[in-house]
C-alpha cells in the first residue's frame, strides 16, 4: 500500500447485503482485499466488526488494528485457494496432539497433565467419535485411522472462513482437539490456551518465568483469542 493510500479517504462506512454475503463499504465504494477480490464476509456481526475495524482509523490507516480485516483478506486471498491443503495440514495435527504426549515423570506433572488434558480427549471421543490414545515420551506412536478419520472430516467441511480461524487455533495451542474445543465451545477460550500450556506453566511454576518468553506467550494468547472471536464471527446467525 502506497503512502497516499495509507491516508484516511472517506468519510462513512456502511455495511450491506451482498448476494450470500456482506460488503463493507467505504462511502459506498466497496472494500477489496490486497489482492483485489472482492470482500465478502460471511455474516452481518463479521461485517460490522470490520466496518468498526475501518471506522475507527483515523489519519492513517494502520492494519495492525484491524484484526478482524486481515483475518478475512487470509481467507479469501490465501485460505481459499488452498483449501484442501490446509485443512490435510491442520488434520494430521490430531496423529500428533499435544494432549497424547506425556511426561513420565515427576508424578506431580503426570497427575496434572491426566486430570487436566483427559477431560479434552473424552469430550473429543464423545462429540467427534474419535478416541486418541494418550502415551508416555516424544517417539511417535500413531492413532487409529478411524479416529483420525473422524476427526479429519470436520475440517475438511469448514468454510475458507472457519478454516482461517481454525489454522490459528490449532497451530498456536498445538493440538487438534484444543482446537475443535475452542470452536466449539467446550470452555472458555482463555481456559483452553492454559491448557495447551500446561508443561510450560509446570517448568514456570519450577524455575520462574522468563520475562521476554512472557511477552511472546502474551502475544500468542491474544492471537488464540482472536482466532476464537473470529470463528464465532462466522458462525452467529445474527442477520
């Protein structure tokens, strides 16, 4: 984006039905996204929350406050024509989730890692009918196919949308089923991302906390959510 385009040009942003869709338009030219498609969002609540996204800029456009924005130009301009490649991706998270890799030891950290993370592979069993297997150490030890299968699905049937949301939800907690938790609403989302550090918090309640690591981790938690907020975004049936 060129210096004169990062200038604020408009004055009113509206929203308004578009097909299937929603556009968003700055006085009422239509927004596009960086790689001129068209941007059309899924629900009415996902098109005001960028229409606030861009309401709220004042003399300069700064992309680092619209979230919600870039979040869906991913999924048109990247998500959508990967699809199946990213949904295969995100899939075979579930032949290595985090929640099956266990310590062997101190039983301290066993306990915890059973009492807090097999309530997550129970409820992934009961609601997608796929049973992982928890085991002890890092050497690779695959789940059966039909739980992978099962598991798998899912993904593949979620929208270029959900999907963007989905990539950030898997791949920040590192765990397929935190994942399917997340979007689905097992627990709260900030409750969720805990538990996808659950070892790092053990080794911090140990040795103390780093104070660099902590800004990361901050910044990785404040992603999670927002992958969180966005894949409710696209499933609100406000109209």
């Amino acid at each position: 984006m060129s210096e004169r385009k990062q200038k604020r040009f408009w004055k009113t942003t509206t929203v308004a039905e578009e097909g299937e869709g929603f556009a968003v338009a700055l006085d009422h030219r239509r927004i596009k996204t960086p790689a001129k498609a068209a941007l059309l969002l899924p629900t009415r609540v996902m098109a005001e929350a960028v229409a606030a996204e861009w309401d709220a800029q004042e003399e300069k456009i700064n992309p680092l406050s619209m979230p919600v924005t870039r979040s869906a130009n991913a999924a048109i301009d990247k998500v959508r024509h990967q699809h199946a490649e990213v949904a295969e991706m995100l899939a075979a998270y579930g032949d290595t989730d985090l929640l099956c890799y266990r310590a062997e030891s101190p039983a301290e950290l066993v306990a915890r890692q059973s009492d807090q993370w097999d309530p997550a592979l129970d409820w992934a069993h009961e609601t997608l009918g796929a049973r992982l297997i928890p085991h002890c150490g890092v050497i690779h030890q695959p789940q059966s196919e039909a739980a992978l299968a099962n598991l798998a699905a899912p993904v593949h049937r979620m929208t270029e949308f959900e999907l963007a949301a989905f990539h950030d939800l898997v791949s920040l907690s590192g765990s397929l089923v935190l994942g399917f938790a997340a979007a689905r609403n097992w627990r709260d989302a900030d409750d969720i991302w805990h538990l996808s550090r659950l070892d790092e918090i053990w080794q911090e309640d140990q040795w103390g906390a780093d104070e660099e690591a902590q800004q990361q981790v901050e910044i990785k938690r404040r992603a999670f959510l927002h992958a969180k907020r966005f894949m409710d975004l696209c499933q609100s049936t406000m109209q």
